[in-house]
C-alpha cells in the first residue's frame, strides 16, 4: 500500500495535442517560416559578398576604400529593400493604376 499526501503522488496522463493554426495548412505555415530564415541569409549574404567585391577592386585599383564603402552601401541599401519587400509582400495598385 503506498500512501501519499494531499497533492502529491503521480500527475494525471495529458495527452498532447500538436499546435495547430486555424484555418491554415501546416506544411505552408512551414514554408513561410523557411522563407523567413532565408530573407536573414540572403541579407548578409548580399552585404558580404558586395564588400569582398569591394575590398578586391580597391587592392586592384589601388584607390584605398572607395570601391568597398561604395559596394558596402550599395549591397545595404539593395538589401535592406529586398528585405523589407520579401517581409512586407507584394504591394497592391491603387485606384487608376494597372496591375
């Protein structure tokens, strides 16, 4: 015989239910969390690859840092605008204008 006190002893078996989305599919809910991700990877990405590009012209050329604060801005604005596009969506016409 086991004796137990008020409260103490085993806790009832839950059963788990997985979280679900309301009215929305689990695979494509997936899919926007991966596009997400990648929006991050593609911004340094871009931003990286722009300033290596940079740094090399500048050893090429020999004009100190003009190419890679040139590219560095170019690759942060570029992305920055990508980004945000990506995250926003698409924006939709106003009246009088074509689609």
């Amino acid at each position: 015989m086991q004796l137990t006190a008020a409260g103490v002893g085993q806790l009832p078996q839950l059963e788990r239910t997985p979280t679900t989305f309301p009215g929305d599919d689990r695979k494509r809910v997936e899919r926007s969390y991966l596009q997400f991700a990648g929006v991050g990877v593609q911004f340094a990405a871009t931003i990286l690859i722009l300033t290596l590009l940079g740094i090399w012209l500048d050893g090429r050329a020999g004009t100190g840092s003009l190419f890679t604060v040139l590219l560095l801005l170019f690759g942060f604005v570029g992305a920055t605008y990508s980004l945000i596009r990506q995250v926003l969506g698409p924006t939709k016409p106003g009246p009088g204008k074509k689609q």
